[in-house]
C-alpha cells in the first residue's frame, strides 16, 4: 500500500498520469496516437468496505449499547458515527473497478480510475481525443458477436508488451476444501445456537476447536482458489467467511478482557483456572455475551449454508459438463 | 492469435468481446470487463521513417551527409533528414537539441520525475511544529530552500508559488517567535 496519489490529466496531444507524494512526482504521458484500448474491469473492493465498515458499525454500535462504562460507550457511539460516515462516502462514490490503458509496447494500471462513474466519464471524454488522431473504427470492427470467432485479426504486439510474464490458464478446482470449510462453519453455527439455549463447557470447546480447524480450512481455500474456476460467489462466500473469522477474533478477545477484568483475579492462579473462566461463559450470564453468541450463530449458519449449496451447485455444475463427453466415450466402446 | 487479456486472470479475450456498451463477463473467470479499442490496436506499431538519399545538390542533413535534408531543427535550424527529425509536442528538433533539453528540463514532455521543492519546504516549516523545539533547526533550513528553488523547475502540472509563501512565512513567524523568547529569557537573567 503506497500513501502517493495518483491524478491523471488531459493534455494536447496526450493523457499525463501523476504518481505524487508530496515531496516528488513522477510522471507517464500516453499520447493518443499510441492508445490502442482502455480495459476495465469492475472489481469488489466498494462492497468489500462496505461489508467491514457495516460490520465496524455493528459492532461498535452492539459495544454502545451493551456496554456498562459510560465513557467507553460515548467513544462507541463515537466509533459509530465515524465508521458511517465512511460507509456513507464508500455508497455515495459508487462501484469500484480497475482500468489499464494499453499500447503496443506497455500496459499500464490508471490507478486514479478506481471508481466506475468517473472511468466512464474519463473515457468518454478521451474517446474523441483519440480518436481525432487514430480516426474511427470501421463499422465491422465494432461490436461483432462474442459468440463468433474474429476475422480481425490484430497484428501481433504481445510479446513487445511488459506486464505480462503469466500467461497460464484456470485449472479446474472441485471445491472440496471449500465445502470442507462451509460444513464445519455450519456445524459451529449450530453448536453455537444450542449454546445459546443450553450452556456447556464441552459445546464451547468443541466449538473452539471447529473455528481452529476452518481458520485453517478456510486460509488453504483462498490460496487455492486463486486462478481456479471456483465461481465468484464461492470465491466472495470463502472471503465474506475470513472477514467473519477476523470480527469473531476480535469479538472473543474483547469478550475475554471483559470477562478477565470482571472476574476476581485471586480465582485465576494457572492457566487453566483462565481457561475455565472463559469455558464457564455462559450467554445468559450477561447481555454482551448473548450478543455475541446470537451474532455468531446467525453468521456461521448463513455462510455455512449458502456456502455449501453453491460448492455443491458448482461441483454439479462440473459434473455435468464433463458428463456428456464421458457419455460419448461409452457410446463409442459400446 | 494474439488478443487482448483479461486484466484478472490473463485469459485471452475474443474480439467479439471488445466495444461492447456494458460490462460483460471474461469467459475464463466471469470477471466483469469492458474493452474499449481503439484504431491504433489493428494497425499495430508505426513503421520508422527512414532518411531518403541525397541526389545531386540537394540540401543534406548534418548528421547524415549522404541523406537528404527534410526540414530544419525548431531550436539550433540545423538541416536534418527524417531519420533525424524528432516531433515532439508539434515541435521538430534534432536528437542533440533533445538531449540537451532533456538535460536542463527544457522540454516539459520528456520529464519523468520531479523534486517538488515547495510540498517539501512546505512540510518541512509544518510538521516540526509538533514537537515545537525543532524548528529551531528547520525554520532556517525552510526559508535557505525556499530562496534556493524559488525558480526551480515546479511541477509539470500548473501550480502557484504559493506553497514557497506559506513556507517562508511561517519559518519567518518561528524565527520570530524564537528570537523573541530568547531575547526575553535572556533580559530577564
């Protein structure tokens, strides 16, 4: 993460792009003549902040609320009202994507076109720029069917081209590890919800060691859907899950200061006598607890369950492609 | 066939696929994308210009004595062929005027980087002001790099001298300020 700003800039005869951080700049200038296409691609990073700004506010909202000390709660409602305006900045400035700009020799990142109204506006405003000195495309090279196979075929620049060292394909991923994940999220979502109803020590150790084991599950899922054919929703279902995790982390860890700061420190001479105190945690002990518990559950069951359904709707998916030219085979033996 | 990849995951993209009105998915990864091309992508790169041979008492290039001279150089008027003729920003120059305005930050478009001395002596006179005592050491430095780069090539793009001011004016307030309370220390002993 670089603390430079980027600004791109609109010249005479080219688009200058700024790289500055306050004390230098540095400068790239892609004349119009040279501009041979503007890629963009919408990406999830807006709804991602979205998704932890809301969760900040919840959570922050939940420790204003439940919390007993008054000046840790105006500091929650603080929190709050910080966290919303930042969510409110995310909505209002619009969907995210990234636009590389490419020409025979270099693709470049637009690092200054993360927003999709102003990439938009941006390459309207460019369009007749560039195409003033490269003229307009001819009607036949506009628009043709996706489906077809094109007759216009560019001359071949790639290999003069630089950021493009990887030039491997998606492998095919089934997804086991992720439904591996989803169904011990599932089953701590419902360990969770009976604790809720009915305390025991060995539910809250069991469900202890069920988020050690799909921490694990989940961070060898991201690695291994990176370039697989894993499906977006699965992808964003195994991300939406380790941002979870991570709320959860840190609600535990706030629970167990809580906790320790309330509980006589006479009673707690080992380890496990610290251990017992967290185990013996019971979620009608006190409203925070409930809270937590009760937020716990309803996460774990919703991505455990939508998790595993599109893992499963995935692998169907597969199964059935590949089926129809197995069928083939056996018809040819046959 | 060469196309154009998906900025994803690196899978060739049809041209079925480029100027299309709205986002359409990547056919390896789903990703939503859209390209937009140009002209420039089908006619590939520009073939050089080669310097055509002198015949008779035509009028040479400097540099090349045997090839025909084309125009003169915007800067020095010395005759250069079209090997030799470097168009930049409308302008025609031979290769030594560019090297040497690239050299003394003449030529604005060959610039790739930039000290901006004013956001520097501007930070410099701010942020020791949090821990008040140094800038004792950085108000004089402030306002000797103000002085220094007054006409220091700035940024390519338009900006005032307007940081260079706030700079010296606050490194001046904290001389005086100094100067004041060291006085006052002082006549009180």
């Amino acid at each position: 993460m670089s603390l430079s700003r980027c600004s791109l800039y609109l010249g005479d005869d080219h688009i200058l792009g700024v790289d500055s951080n306050g004390f230098s700049e540095d400068y790239k200038r892609f004349y119009f003549s040279d501009i041979q296409a503007i890629i963009t691609r919408r990406t999830r990073r807006g709804a991602t902040w979205s998704i932890v700004l809301a969760l900040m506010i919840a959570s922050s909202s939940a420790g204003a609320l439940f919390l007993e000390v008054e000046s840790v709660r105006i500091l929650s409602w603080i929190l709050s009202g910080t966290f919303l305006a930042f969510l409110l900045v995310n909505i209002f400035r619009g969907p995210t994507c990234v636009c590389h700009i490419m020409t025979a020799v270099q693709e470049d990142e637009l690092p200054s076109l993360n927003r999709l109204r102003v990439a938009r506006k941006v390459i309207e405003t460019l369009r007749p720029a560039v195409e003033r000195v490269q003229g307009r495309l001819n009607p036949e090279e506009v628009n043709i069917d996706p489906n077809e196979e094109t007759l216009h075929a560019p001359r071949t620049t790639r290999p003069l081209r630089q950021p493009h060292a990887r030039g491997h394909g998606i492998r095919h991923d089934g997804g086991t590890i992720h439904m591996l994940a989803f169904a011990l999220i599932l089953l701590d979502g419902f360990l969770t919800g009976i604790e809720l109803l009915h305390h025991s020590p060995v539910i809250i150790g069991v469900s202890f060691g069920l988020t050690l084991l799909y921490s694990i599950c989940i961070i060898i899922a991201l690695v291994k859907q990176h370039e697989s054919d894993i499906p977006g929703t699965v992808r964003r279902m195994t991300w939406a899950s380790l941002g979870y995790l991570c709320v959860s982390y840190l609600l535990g860890y706030v629970l167990m200061v809580t906790t320790l700061m309330t509980s006589r420190p006479e009673k707690m001479v080992t380890q496990w006598d610290l251990y017992r105190v967290i185990l013996d945690l019971s979620p009608q002990d006190s409203r925070l607890v409930m809270g937590v518990y009760a937020f716990a559950a309803v996460c774990s069951l919703a991505l455990g369950a939508v998790g595993l359904v599109r893992v499963k709707k995935h692998r169907d998916d597969w199964a059935s492609a590949s089926r129809p030219g197995q069928d083939l085979e056996g018809e040819a033996r046959g | 066939m060469e196309e154009i990849s998906c900025t994803h995951c690196h899978a060739p993209i049809l041209a079925g696929y480029y100027n299309t009105l709205d986002f359409i998915p990547c056919p390896s990864c789903h990703v939503p994308v859209k390209i937009d091309v140009f002209p420039a992508f089908y006619h590939g790169l520009r073939p050089g210009k080669e310097g055509e041979t002198l015949i008779d008492d035509q009028a040479s290039c400097f540099y090349h004595p045997q090839k025909k001279a084309v125009i003169p150089c915007d800067h020095c008027g010395r005759f250069l062929c079209a090997l030799c003729d470097v168009e930049l920003s409308g302008k025609h120059l031979c290769p030594t005027c560019v090297e040497k305005g690239k050299k003394k930050g003449r030529i604005i478009n060959l610039d790739r980087h930039r000290l901006l001395y004013d956001g520097t002596a501007l930070r410099l006179a701010l942020l020791p002001m949090i821990t008040v005592w140094l800038t004792i050491i950085t108000a004089p430095i402030t306002i000797y790099l103000s002085i220094r780069h007054w006409n220091s090539p700035m940024s390519v793009i338009r900006r005032t001298k307007v940081r260079f001011i706030l700079a010296v004016v606050i490194s001046g307030l904290q001389i005086l300020a100094w100067t004041t309370g060291i006085v006052y220390f002082v006549s009180r002993r």
